[in-house]
C-alpha cells in the first residue's frame, strides 16, 4: 500500500487491516463513501480505555454518529457527550443509561435542556449567565460543569474563542449556579482537536489547574474535571499510540489534580477516525496554462461533502489510488462543487500519480471523524456523503 502526503511532510504509514481494504475493493461505488469498521472503532476504544485509567470515556457523539458506532460503544460501556437534542435521543434509543450521557454543549435551546431533563439528564455544560440561568429554569437543581477557554492551543484544529470563559468569570459562574439552586461539580476545557503528542498538554493542564486551584480556595467542592478531546489520529504526522497517548495525559493531570473525585475524557476523532476510509473517484485532471506549476486534481468530494476539515488545510488526509507504481507529482486538490473556496490542498499540494486521470477510484485514509457530519445536504445537487458500516 502506498500512501500520499503533501509534498514536505514527514511519512509514518501503517498497516491497515485486511477487513476494511477487502470490503473496499471487492465492491464499486456510484458516489462518495465513508466506510466503517466497527471492529477497529471497538479497538481503539479499548487502547484508550487501557490508557485512561479510571478516567470515564465519554464518547464525543459528534465525531461519528453513525447508530452502528455509538451501540457498539454502549455494549463497550462507554458514557457519551451529546450536543444536542438529537444526538442524546440516539444514545438512549441504542441503550445508554441517561447518568451515563452529558449535555456537553455550551450553546442550548431552552426547550431542549427541558427535554433532556426529563429524560433523566443531569450534567449539563455552561459558560455564561444567560445558560445557567436556561438550566436552572428547565433542569431545576441539575449539576453543571463550567467550560474554561483555552486561548493558546496546542491542537491543528484549536477551539479557541468560541467556547469557554476566563478565570474570574469562571469563578464568579460558580458562584452564580449556586445562587441558582443549581449543583456546581467542576470545570472542562478542550486543548484542542487532533493535539499530536501528549506532551502538548502540559502548559494548558497547568493553566487550568490554577483556576481549580482558586475556586477551591474561594470555598467550591469541586468534583469533577472534564478534560475534553485533544486525542489525535493519524494523518500522517507521528503521533503517540493512543494508550501510552491517554495514560501519559492522565498521569499529568492526576499529578496536578490529586484529589479530583471524577475524572471525565471526550475522545472523538481519537475513537474513529481511523475506522474509516472514504471511497471518491477522479472527476478531472487539468492544468489552467502552461505556465501552472501543479496539475489540478478535482474530485467527487470536497469540502461541502465531508472535507470541510480541510479549512486552512490544517487536517492532512492521506491517499491511495490504484496507479501508485507510477511516477508521482504534485497537485492541486479540490472538489467537484461551483464554489470557489471548494479547494482541499493549494498552498502545501499533494503527490499523486501523473498518470492518474478521471474516472480513477482514489481512497481517502482515516476519515472516520467529521467527515459524514461536516456533508451538506445536497449543495450543487451533489449527494451527501454515503455511510456504511461494517
């Protein structure tokens, strides 16, 4: 098998197991096609289980929602992160406990925390005022987490800005969700999606650590710790394997969370983006001019069909095709849609074979995670991304 990575980054492919590839090429496709496999999904649930310690996995429902997955996990015993109404009616309706489900979106619609309450939902994420004061109108005494903001992150894909809060308003949100009649338990905080090595987690850990610190010093019993996502999967930079991954992680944060009666971890795209394999055809191979140094490459998926984490090319998908003997070159990148910004790789071009040409089956590595969420409905009449899973 061979791999394509951009032009000047460092290779560290893997053997992948036979299921996926065999169910893969024994079958055609008429548009693009995530493919799963459950039995790997299940496998990294146990390295990070074996990683994690007594930390509790809560499944970031986000990164892959396909109903396969998240009943295997339940069978698997993992908890789940929902971020909406409809993302916790799945996990109940495949068999997970409400105790064992968070509303982990800092951002709900009143109606739904109701809802989510009277399905027996008690953990529920804030980082302002006017959220608390949703929860404690329609989940009356249920138990809240405070979201910290990490203003430097380590991640490729940092979740800065938009969630969380400093400090002092940190603080002052605990105090206030007592007022409320609500149950302050703790904190969470995200370092940040695909965070490569463990390592990068020690400044943010330090930082929050200092929060907890002060509200235990202005009188909170805290209890829980949420330490959000961050575990990376592999796309083609080198990464730690994912229990020495998770267990190096939890030993930083036991080291400066002694007493911290709950520890919480929301893997995603470390649980299942590398079950997954999208499956896309060449759609056509053209240069602009003579003068353009890269041949274009467009495909029958782009960023408004499952690859909008090629944002800013920050997310480095590898792939494979069938003419891999052949002399390589580089390329532009880009999907099949009317819409200009509908280029995956320009600044940092791909290899691909030169003789690769329309019509050829080009296989998408370790797209398990915010690929089938991030597809549009029908943007340009193109189909959304087609899941299946085995």
């Amino acid at each position: 098998m061979t791999l394509h990575f951009a032009a000047d980054a460092p290779s560290f492919p893997v053997v992948r197991p036979s299921r996926l590839d065999g169910f893969v090429a024994d079958r055609s496709f008429d548009k693009p096609t995530l493919v799963m496999d459950l039995d790997l999904v299940e496998a990294q649930y146990r390295a990070l289980r074996a990683g994690l310690g007594r930390a509790d996995i809560h499944y970031a429902v986000k990164a892959n929602p396909a109903r396969q997955v998240i009943a295997r996990l339940v069978d698997l015993g993992s908890h789940f992160d929902a971020a909406s109404k409809a993302e916790i009616a799945l996990c109940l309706e495949e068999g997970a406990d409400p105790s064992e489900v968070s509303f982990g979106n800092t951002i709900k619609r009143a109606s739904d925390i109701a809802w989510a309450w009277d399905q027996g939902i008690t953990l529920f994420a804030a980082d302002a005022e006017e959220e608390l004061e949703k929860i404690a109108d329609n989940a009356p005494g249920a138990s809240v987490y405070i979201r910290l903001i990490v203003e430097v992150s380590p991640g490729d894909w940092p979740l800065t800005r938009k969630f969380g809060c400093d400090r002092d308003t940190a603080l002052r949100l605990l105090d206030y969700a007592k007022a409320l009649g609500l149950n302050p338990v703790g904190f969470s905080f995200h370092v940040g999606s695909q965070t490569r090595q463990a390592a990068m987690w020690a400044p943010t850990l330090d930082e929050m650590a200092a929060i907890w610190a002060a509200a235990i010093d202005a009188g909170h019993a805290l209890s829980l710790l949420n330490i959000g996502g961050g575990f990376p999967a592999f796309y083609g930079e080198e990464i730690d394997a994912p229990t020495a991954y998770a267990a190096q992680v939890i030993a930083m944060v036991e080291a400066r969370f002694p007493n911290v009666a709950t520890i919480m971890a929301e893997p995603g795209r470390g649980m299942v983006a590398e079950a997954g394999v999208i499956v896309a055809e060449v759609m056509l191979v053209s240069r602009k001019s003579d003068r353009d140094m890269h041949r274009w490459v467009y495909l029958d998926i782009g960023r408004f069909s499952g690859l909008a984490e090629t944002e800013g090319e920050a997310i480095r998908y590898q792939f494979q095709t069938a003419r891999d003997g052949d002399p390589m070159g580089p390329c532009i990148l880009a999907g099949p849609s009317c819409d200009s910004v509908d280029v995956l790789y320009e600044k940092r071009p791909v290899l691909l074979p030169v003789s690769l040409k329309s019509g050829d089956r080009v296989l998408i590595r370790n797209t398990g995670a915010y690929t089938s969420t991030y597809s549009t409905v029908c943007f340009n009449g193109f189909p959304p991304l087609d899941v299946v899973v085995i």
